[in-house]
C-alpha cells in the first residue's frame, strides 16, 4: 500500500511541474484578472458603473487565466453595470451570454454576486428570471435508457475464442477501485467546512451612549439615552477561516495569518480574527452570508457596537473601570517580545476582559469596522431610538482599538474612522443579525 501510493503521488508531482512549467503565465493572468474584477465589484458598490463596466472589459480580454465559471460571473457583472447606466441593449446582450452558457451546460449553476439584487433589472427577470442557482439534466425516459442499455448475445464459437485471451479485468479494475479511494481519503482531509458563527443575543432597552467618563474627545459628546431592538452579535471577531472561506466561495483575495512567536507557530488554527480587511469586503462578507443564511446580515452600526461592548451599565471598557493591563486586553506595548507592538492574538484569549454580555475581544487585539459614516457631529442630531449614523459621508467609523493603539482607544466610546477601501494589519469585524 505505502510503495503504491509513493508511485501515486510521484505522478502527481510530475504532473504538477508539468503544470507549472506551461501554465505560469496563466497563474499569473488569472491572479491579476481576479485582482481586476475585484477593483470593479468595488467601483460597483460605490455607484462607479461605467469605471466597473471599463475595467469588467478589460479583464474579458485577457488571453489566459479566465475559467469559464469566472467568465460567467465577469458577463453576469457586466451586465448589471449596463443596467444601471441604462444601457438595456448592451445589459441584455450580456445576460444572454450567459444563459447560453447555462443552457449549453457550461456552467452548472448561475453565478452569485453578493450585494446585488437581481429583481431591479427587469433584463435580468426577462431573459434569466426563470433560472435557479442548482439546474438538473432533463430525466431519462425508461424506454431511452433500456435502449442504451442493450446487450447482444454473442454466438459460442466466438465466445469460445474470447475465453483463451484471459484478459486481467478483475485486476484492473481492484487497481483502479484502488486509485479512487485513495484520491477520495486524501480529497476529504482536505476538504474544509465553514465554521458557523456564535451568536450572542443582546436584549431590547435603553442605554447611555458617548463620553460618559469626561476623557474622550469632542466627537464623543453629547451623552444621549439611546434605545435599541434586540439583535444577535458575533461572540467573536470573523476568523481567518471564516473569512478566507467566504473569499474561496466568491473568487476573491483571502488574508494571511498574523506575525507571532516561532513558538506559537503550532497554534495558528484558524481562531485568529481576519485583520487586514477593509469595509468593503466587510461588507462583501456580510452579503455573502445573508444569502447563505436566508436573513439579514450586517456591520453593527456604532449603537449596536457600544451597546454590546459597554451593556446597559456605564463601563469606560468592556471589562469596568480599570484601566486595561495586558491580561484584561492586547493592546500596544503588549507584545510577546519586548514592547515590539503589532502582534494580533488568537481570539477568547482573554477571559477577564469580555464585555457584560460575554462577547470576546471588544477592546484590543485588532479594531472593528461599524456599519456608519463617520460625523463627529453626529450625536448632536442622533435618534433616540435605532440609530442608523449619518445618511452619507466618505469614511466609515471603526471601534474597539487594536493592538497598535494605545489605552485610551480601547475605551467604549472611543471614534476613529478610515476610507472604506483601506485596509490595516489592525482592523477586522465582527457581525449583528439583525431581528
């Protein structure tokens, strides 16, 4: 058995070089279309139609490095862009190709795009309305597959002549009963599942919001009484599995683990939360998994946030009052060598430092995007009940602190804001279904 899958393996591997030796250029031109079609998902999201139609075309030319599942998702985007400059011709002519693609059974599904809404194109419902995401192959009739199946009796004398060949079938076919089940016990280790998330309930009720300790900055006041519906939040910031996961699903970039010790090498399971992600693919995230769970997801707006980190009691941090130490949080100068900063833990690393509710890691370790536009004026005009942040802005607000940030950032109250496209080895989510 071992020397038989010793030969196995040696033919994978030479089939492998074979591979790569002829198709590095395609590796390369497909890294770079999928580098492209993100840029144009994005430019999308933000209502940039013609720039995401422009750069749809540009990845359509490319020679090589374009599967025919990434081809349809590419004719499918185009199409949408189309639509929503208007242009119904060209939108039509796109979402045709593609249902030729299905009809002919070059791809087996209809690509998802998350974030989309199928129904506000009526091009769409007209020529692909009427197309599930799981098609089948039209049954076979008995009668059909009986006529496939007929067998003609040879004479004997033939039979006779056939027997002294003594052809090794049952040999070959042990051999390749064989081949299959050690391809299958190796495909299935392999094989990786999504980890479903925790869900914490956060109750309906009134709590005080902002600078209720006098230490923050000006964006922080007023203090307001704001009331919430109760929601489900993640116990724990999406991990790099989760996250790499959903990219594996929808053809984008994942993200790689953080720098730590050589000695916690061999604990890097995917309990790390997924840093280095920006709003955009948050909310990527978010899409994708409300289409996966049939409910809505979302980025927790600031209220959800600073209600689930401080609960209905008046903490300065998640944990009380106490100013954080490197056993409550991991923040800057706690790092595994010397006050090196930088260095993101795996989550539930800290049991002393969970807010009211017993969620993980609201302070530290890495910081969180919110659902809003950022407005440092905005809780002067804030509702009282359900806040949703400011109608429009060009920054999105992040909380909770990171391991590069100091004490006073890891506070509840505590604003900061980036670009939705920016991205930093500091900055993961954590995600609210909404009720």
């Amino acid at each position: 058995m071992v020397n038989l899958r010793r030969l196995l393996w040696k033919q994978v591997v030479v089939f492998l070089i074979i591979s790569i030796l002829q198709g590095h250029t395609t590796l390369y031109s497909s890294r770079r279309g999928h580098d492209l079609y993100q840029t144009a998902r994005e430019y999308y999201n933000h209502g940039l139609y013609k720039a995401s139609v422009s750069i749809l075309q540009e990845v359509l030319d490319l020679e090589s490095g374009i599967t025919v599942d990434f081809r349809a998702r590419i004719l499918l985007m185009l199409g949408y862009g189309y639509a929503q400059l208007g242009e119904e011709d060209n939108a039509g002519a796109f979402f045709r190709q593609v249902r030729a693609m299905l009809d002919n059974e070059l791809i087996p599904a209809l690509p998802q795009i998350p974030g989309v809404d199928n129904r506000a194109f009526p091009y769409y419902q007209g020529i692909l309305g009427g197309v599930g995401f799981f098609r089948y192959r039209t049954p076979i009739s008995v009668a059909r597959m009986m006529e496939g199946n007929v067998v003609h009796v040879p004479r004997k004398r033939v039979i006779q002549q056939r027997k002294k060949k003594h052809f090794p079938w049952l040999v070959v076919a042990g051999f390749t009963a064989l081949v299959a089940a050690v391809l299958l016990t190796k495909q299935d280790k392999g094989k990786e599942t999504f980890d479903e998330i925790d869900w914490v309930q956060i109750p309906a009720g009134i709590f005080t919001m902002g600078d209720i300790h006098g230490v923050g900055e000006p964006d922080e006041i007023p203090v307001h009484q704001v009331y919430l519906d109760s929601y489900y939040i993640s116990k724990y910031e999406i991990s790099i599995k989760q996250y790499n996961y959903y990219c594996r699903e929808t053809g984008q970039i994942g993200v790689s683990y953080p720098n730590v010790d050589s000695e916690d090498i061999s604990t890097k399971t995917e309990r790390y939360p997924a840093a280095g992600v920006s709003w955009m693919d948050a909310k990527g995230f978010c899409d994708w998994l409300s289409h996966r769970l049939g409910r809505k997801v979302f980025l927790p707006t600031e209220a959800q946030w600073e209600k689930a980190a401080r609960g209905e009691t008046q903490n300065k941090y998640p944990w009380g009052d106490n100013d954080p130490d490197c056993v409550l949080a991991n923040f800057i100068g706690c790092a595994n060598k010397g006050n090196e900063p930088g260095q993101i833990k795996q989550a539930g690393f800290s049991t002393s430092g969970v807010s009211p509710y017993g969620l993980f890691e609201m302070a530290g370790n890495v910081a969180e995007w919110c659902r809003d536009f950022y407005d440092p004026l905005y809780y002067r005009q804030s509702p009282k009940e359900n806040p949703q942040g400011p109608l429009s802005g060009t920054h999105y607000v992040v909380r909770g602190g990171s391991c590069f940030d100091p004490a006073n950032i890891l506070r509840c109250s505590a604003r900061t804001y980036y670009d939705g496209n920016y991205t930093h080895s500091g900055i993961g989510f954590r995600v609210v279904l909404e009720l």
